[in-house]
C-alpha cells in the first residue's frame, strides 16, 4: 500500500457509518423495531417527509365482512408521522384525525406524512391516506422530541422526594 493509499485508509476507518451514506438518503432513526407487517412500509423517505404503504392483512379484519380495524390505520398513519419526524426519541402527544372511508381486506393503503409546523422540541404532521384514488384518512399528529427515552424520562416524584 502507497503511503497515500494508507492515509486515505485511515481516515475512511475514522468515518462514521452516516459519512458514507449519499447526501440525499435519510436513515430511520426512530421506531426501528415496529412490526412494518401490521404498521405499514416505507418506501420513500426525505427530511421531513415520508411515503408509507400498508397492506392490509387478514390479522387486521374486524367483521365477516373484511373491514380492517381502524386501529391498524392509525397505528400506520403515526408510524408515518414518526417518521417524518425522524429523532430517536419522538413521541405523539396528540392527534386530531378523520376516518374518511372503510377499508377492507386486501386494500393497500398508502400514506403521505409531511412535517408541517417546527417550533423547538414541537413538530406538527399532517397525514393523509389514500386507497387508489379515494382518501381514507386525514390526521394532524402532534409531536414532542424529548432528549431521552419516554421510559426513561422522570415523569413523578419519586417516593423519596414528597414530604410526608
């Protein structure tokens, strides 16, 4: 190896992993182990933005009729938000939404999730589904960036600290 061959190789091995990654590609940061079986798929992802696809599963029907639970829709649409978001420890905190048509079984429902609004640790996103050309879900989902893990975070006194 040249010593510039050598140089050069020792500065790639001092490069984290985002170093290498293009200008355009956006890695997840949050939410890495969410079952995207049940809470939909990324398919493209930008800074502030998000594109997600849910296909609709017979774990999801609610009736004999093949209605999906609306649960799972949401649960696809704050993925999508989170997303968007993209800090390791986003939270929702509050969500305005709209079911606006049934889905059934075997629908593929596509989402679209923007980041609208961006005050300090507060970021608004607004998020739409849609099954071919009918909209299905509208939603503005209220989000918080908080410096650690929810599960980590001090939320009450400890026993310790209230006078008796």
């Amino acid at each position: 190896m040249s010593e510039n061959e050598e140089k050069d190789f020792q500065e790639d091995e001092n490069l984290e992993i985002e170093d290498y990654r293009a200008k355009d590609d956006v890695l997840l940061k949050t939410h890495e182990e969410i079952n995207r079986d049940l809470c939909g798929e990324i398919e493209k992802m930008d800074i502030g933005y998000v594109k997600l696809k849910l296909v609709t599963t017979h774990e999801m029907i609610a009736d004999s009729k093949g209605l999906i639970h609306g649960g799972f829709i949401f649960s696809a649409a704050d993925y999508a938000a989170m997303a968007a978001v993209n800090e390791r420890n986003v939270v929702l905190v509050a969500s305005n939404c709209q079911f606006l048509s049934p889905v059934k079984f075997g629908d593929i429902v596509n989402f679209v999730a923007k980041v609208r609004h961006k005050e300090g640790r507060k970021r608004n996103v607004y998020v739409t589904g849609n099954v071919l050309d009918i909209k299905v879900f509208e939603g503005e989902f209220k989000t918080v960036v908080t410096d650690r893990h929810v599960l980590k975070l001090k939320l009450t006194e400890d026993e310790d600290d209230v006078d008796e």
